[in-house]
C-alpha cells in the first residue's frame, strides 16, 4: 500500500469546501440587493434551537 501525504488526500476536499464557501459569498453579495441575506437566514435558524 503506498502512502500518500495529507496535503494529496485532502488538498480536493478543502479546494471543494472554498468553492462553495466563495459561492455562498457571492450569492449573499448578490442577494442583499434584493432584501435576501442567506447568512443572517441561517444565523436565524441556528438561533431559535
């Protein structure tokens, strides 16, 4: 079995993550015009638990 770094197991995964990160970012950018916050959205529901 070859042995493979951390950075080759796990470099797709967090290039994956930011990208959605980034997505999130920018539809929240993009929404705001438009009186939709999609952060503060989700601080609400984490809010009423």
């Amino acid at each position: 079995m070859k042995k493979r770094g951390i950075i080759s197991d796990y470099l797709p995964w967090l290039i994956l993550g930011l990208i959605v990160l980034v997505l999130f970012l920018l539809a929240d950018w993009i929404l705001k015009d438009k009186g939709l916050a999609i952060i503060d959205n989700i601080k609400q529901i984490f809010r009423r638990r």
